[in-house]
C-alpha cells in the first residue's frame, strides 16, 4: 500500500484542472436551479382550441406546399 502512495502523483497543474471543472459544474448547477425556480414562477401558458386549430390548418397547409415541392422535384429527377 505504500507503494501505491509512493507512486501517486498530483501536480499542483492537476489540483487547479480539478478546481477548475469542479467551480465550473458547481456554476451550471446554481444557474439551472435558478432557471428552473424562474419558470416555476412564470404562468402556465395556455392553448385556446381555436389557437390550436389555427396552428394545425397552418401546418397542414405547409405539409400540402411541401408535398407539391418534392413532387416537382422528383419529377425533375426522373427526367
């Protein structure tokens, strides 16, 4: 076992990467806790069903453009 510590070898630029990581880690948690406690505050955004059907005959007319387009170009490629 003593030889073992013997052969352990921390280097004072070793100790200041581990700091560093660990200040770093530390950091990004306490900045996600208070995003987290942030969004716990802000109201429950609430979807209308007209809103909703709005957004969904949007994306199917979108769907429907998108469908002509790739036909349109896949006709191009065949030729």
């Amino acid at each position: 076992m003593s030889k073992d510590l013997e052969t352990l070898n921390i280097s004072v630029k070793s100790i200041l990467s581990f700091s560093a990581i660990l200040f770093l880690l530390i950091g990004e948690y306490i900045v996600l806790n208070k995003e987290i406690e942030e969004a716990k505050r802000l109201p429950i955004p609430t979807v209308t069903t007209e809103a909703y059907k709005y957004d969904k005959k949007y994306l199917e007319k979108e769907i429907a453009e998108l469908k002509e387009e790739v036909e349109k170009l896949s006709k191009r490629l065949k030729k």
